[in-house]
C-alpha cells in the first residue's frame, strides 16, 4: 500500500561552497525536488564544527526527512524513491 504524502519531502544537502561535486549534485537534484514540490536547503558543513565533524569527508550529503540518501553522487534512483516520483 502507498502512502500519500501530507506534506512535501524535507531534503537538506550538506556541502562546500567550493565543492564542484556539491554543485553537480545541487544541478542534478533541482528537477527532481522541483517534480516533487520539495525545497532544497542547502548547508556549508564549514560554518558549523559539528557539521564538519559529521560531514566532512563525505560532502555532498543529500538527507530527505532526515534520512540520508546518497554522498558523493546522486543516487537518482533512491531520490526518485524517496520523493515519490516512481523511476
């Protein structure tokens, strides 16, 4: 049984600002969450030490309700899942 969402997905992706994979994923992600009504917030793990405690190698990391989906690259796939748009 699916279930319907009651509000849009809460997606946060933790990166640089001078990450070039950061920016790659921000790209990819765009269409996806816009398809899904869902907005992106995005945070520099370098303005807070607890994020570059967590984060800092693994950058970008992309949760969506606090549950974390891909690092590195986008999983399209898992995102696709995680947002309710089917593959």
């Amino acid at each position: 049984m699916m279930q319907t969402r009651t509000k849009p997905p809460s997606l946060v992706l933790y990166g640089r600002t001078w990450c070039h994979l950061c920016d790659d994923m921000h790209a990819a992600l765009a269409p996806l969450a816009a398809a899904a009504g869902a907005r992106i917030e995005v945070i520099d793990v370098d303005s807070d030490p607890a994020f570059q405690a967590l984060y800092d190698e693994l950058v970008p990391v992309l949760l969506c309700d606090g549950v974390e989906l891909c690092h590195y690259h986008l999983d399209e796939a898992r995102v696709r899942a995680a947002l309710g748009l089917g593959v």
